[in-house]
C-alpha cells in the first residue's frame, strides 16, 4: 500500500488505497517515512482517515502558533518554545511517538544543557500542551492526548523538571540605572535601537518589553495622555486596555522619530538580547529588562499612590499577583507613620 521515493537526501513516503485519496509527505529519513505511512495505514483501518493522517510535533506546534496569531498581537516566548520543541524532541516525532520518557528527556537536555530553569521547561510544555489541544479540537487527534498530556505534566512537576517561575524581587540601583543610562546615551554602537528611550520609558510607563515595542502610534492619545495595549497579558484572556503615561513616559514617545506604525519599532528579543549584552559590558550582574518594570511598579507605590491606580498602570488583577513587584520595609512605613 505504501511506497516510498528518494529525493535527493530525503525520503518521500505515499499511501494509496482503493476508495481513499492518496496521501504523501517527505520526511528526512526512510524510517520516518515509514513510521508515518505505517500511522496513515492503521488510520484508514481504523476508519479515521477522514480525520487525517497523525501530525508530527511540527505540525501541531506550527498549527498552534497560526491557532495564538489569530488571539494574541504578540508571541516572541511561544515562538521560542516552538523552536525549542521542534529542536528537542524532532519536528518529524508523530504525536503517537510521544511520551513521558521524550519529554523527562527533553526536560531534562533543557535543564542540563541549556542552563534553563524548570519556569522555562515549564513554558515549553505548556506550549505543546497547548498545540496537543488545539489539534484535538481541530480533530486532528482524539481527545486521549489532552488526558495523557495532563497526566505527563504531573510527573514532570512531581521530578522537578518543570515549575513555577521563581519570585523576583531584584531592582536595578541608581548607580546601575545611571551607568546604563551614560552608557546607551553615548555610545553610537547603540544607536539604531534607542536604548536609552527604551530603559527610561520601560521604568516610566511599567510597561512589558512586548507591550513596548508593540506599541502603535494609532493607539497613543496624546491629549489626554494615555494609550491602549493591546491584547495584554492576562491570566484567562489577553484583552486591550487604556493605560495613563506615567512620569516622563509621554515626553518620551513624543520624542520618537514617526518611521514606523509602531512607535518603538524594534524586536522585542533583539532588544532583550541587546540589554544582556550591554550588562555584561558593563558588569552589572543578573538584571533583565523586566526588572525595569519592576522598577517603575515599586516607584508608584514609593510616591504613594494605591493599588487600584498602580494597577490601572501595571495591568494586574489582583493584590497577589502585584505584591511581588513591591518592596515594602517596615523602616519606611514607620518613617512615614511619624511623619503624619
């Protein structure tokens, strides 16, 4: 039923059966190749060729991310973890050839190898969890992958392979932000992004490094000072929100030359990646970009405004989620107690 054609270093698997289309597909090697054919022949059996043939972990991930373009205006951490996943456990593994012991593995190639924290594992296999659902949806797989991929995280969270995300509390001092700030201002090296705009407007408006440079100047109000994010980070649904231009934040992007749709028209991982290595030049140790929004949240709450107003700015729900972005000392509250 199945035959298979060399084509130059890569294998190209058809299946023909009386009465069912044909189907093909190319794969890298024969064995592939063979193991899809002999998956399409156990479908057409099984009566489920109608829903096609099993899709590889490609296939699921490239479905998911067109599946998130259509709900989300930004994507750069699930793009990553579609590359990873791809890289990792091979773009041409069948959904059926998944498992809890692929995944440890490549949990734990992540950890050992790549020096990530199980908070990044953790990403990259909600995001195939994710493209496993998004298929079963799709009917391209039986709604048995969403239980097995629910049962294969537990494991993964009980060996300590993947987990939450470490509480951060690490805010750049003034002599850091000052030498950052001298730093991108003169150096012509840096120039074609505008770092300098970029750290102050990031700790002025507490804005995400994805929201800043998705920001469009169709969406800047300048006369009443505010301007909308879209589709931000939410934990249930991404939604647009209108936020006010804190601080210097507005000045800022009136500043910005109008070469572009979106105001600071840059890449948000070529801005992270520019970031790190300008730290490192200038030996200021373990701060990311999203410390700055750490930065510019604290500042808020420094210069007394409440939790409802820093949350109209920062975008957070709930008192939970925002506290760990403040850093309150008792010595403060006891000053600012005599005070009164």
């Amino acid at each position: 039923m199945a035959t298979f054609q060399k084509r130059g270093t890569r294998w190209r698997a058809i299946v023909r059966k009386k009465g069912h289309p044909a189907q093909s597909r190319t794969f890298s090697t024969k064995a592939r190749a063979q193991a899809w054919a002999r998956q399409v022949e156990d479908d057409i059996e099984a009566g489920l060729v109608g829903q096609g043939p099993v899709p590889t972990v490609g296939d699921l991930v490239d479905g998911h991310l067109v599946h998130l373009e259509q709900t989300s205006g930004r994507g750069r951490k699930n793009l990553t973890s579609a590359r990873n996943l791809k890289a990792g456990l091979g773009a041409e593994l069948l959904a059926s050839e998944l498992s809890f012991q692929k995944l440890q593995e490549f949990c734990q190639t992540r950890i050992a190898v790549d020096g990530v924290k199980p908070a990044t594992t953790k990403h990259d296999i909600m995001f195939l969890s994710g493209s496993l659902t998004t298929a079963t949806v799709s009917s391209l797989l039986p709604a048995g992958y969403r239980d097995k991929m629910a049962s294969w995280r537990v494991g993964l969270q009980r060996a300590g392979l993947i987990g939450a995300p470490q509480s951060r509390d690490r805010r750049p001092t003034a002599e850091e932000l000052e030498a950052l700030l001298v730093h991108t201002k003169h150096n012509r090296a840096l120039r074609r992004i505008r770092y300098h705009d970029l750290i102050r407007f990031a700790v002025e408006s507490s804005m995400r490094l994805d929201e800043i440079c998705s920001l469009r100047w169709e969406d800047v109000d300048l006369e009443s000072g505010t301007v909308i994010i879209r589709l931000r980070k939410h934990p249930t649904q991404k939604r647009d929100q209108e936020v006010p231009l804190m601080g210097e934040s507005q000045s800022i992007i009136e500043a910005q030359p109008r070469v572009d749709d979106r105001v600071f028209p840059y890449g948000s991982e070529s801005v992270g990646n520019g970031f790190r290595r300008i730290c490192r030049h200038l030996e200021i140790e373990d701060l990311h970009f999203h410390d700055l929004r750490h930065e510019g949240i604290s500042r808020l709450f420094e210069r007394g405004y409440q939790i409802q107003e820093v949350a109209m700015v920062s975008g957070h729900r709930d008192w939970g989620s925002l506290r760990r972005y403040v850093n309150l000392k008792a010595g403060d509250l006891a000053r600012r107690d005599r005070e009164r």
